[in-house]
C-alpha cells in the first residue's frame, strides 16, 4: 500500500489515456472544442513525444481548421520529429 507521504514519488499518468485522447483529437476533430473547455495543455501529458503531437494538432487545427493524420505526419516531419 503507498503511504501518504510516499505520494509524491508515485508518478499518476496513464500512457492508454494519452492515446486515446490524441486518438480522438485525430479522428474527431469536433472534439477540439472541448480541448478548450478541458483547458487541455501539452505539459499536462507525461509522454513528450505526446505533448508533441498535441501541439502539432492544436497548431494544425488553428491554422487551417482541420486535423488529420497526413497532415500532422508533415507537421512532425517539419519539425524534425
């Protein structure tokens, strides 16, 4: 059992959730939306090359209004990732 002090050495993060809500984002696009009211931000995911590809999504969507998966491959590729 973890003890309460011990909490902050436990790292709360669940990598099938990140992917699941870059899924979404991905496949959904209407969702983006929501990404605001969520108040969703980068460094809320744990996985860096998930904070990446949030922000290539959000960027993507801002500028041209549509997100998908070619679309974010060319803006990772832009970016060197």
């Amino acid at each position: 059992m973890i003890q309460k002090e011990n909490l902050s050495d436990v790292e709360l993060y669940d990598m099938g959730i990140e992917r699941s809500v870059l899924s979404i984002l991905i496949q959904d696009p209407s969702f983006m939306g929501e990404v605001d009211r969520w108040e969703l931000k980068p460094q809320m995911f744990y996985v860096e090359i998930h904070q990446i590809i949030y922000n290539a999504i959000i960027s993507l969507y801002r500028e041209r209004g549509a997100v998908d998966s070619q679309l974010i491959a060319s803006k990772l590729s832009s970016i060197g990732v």
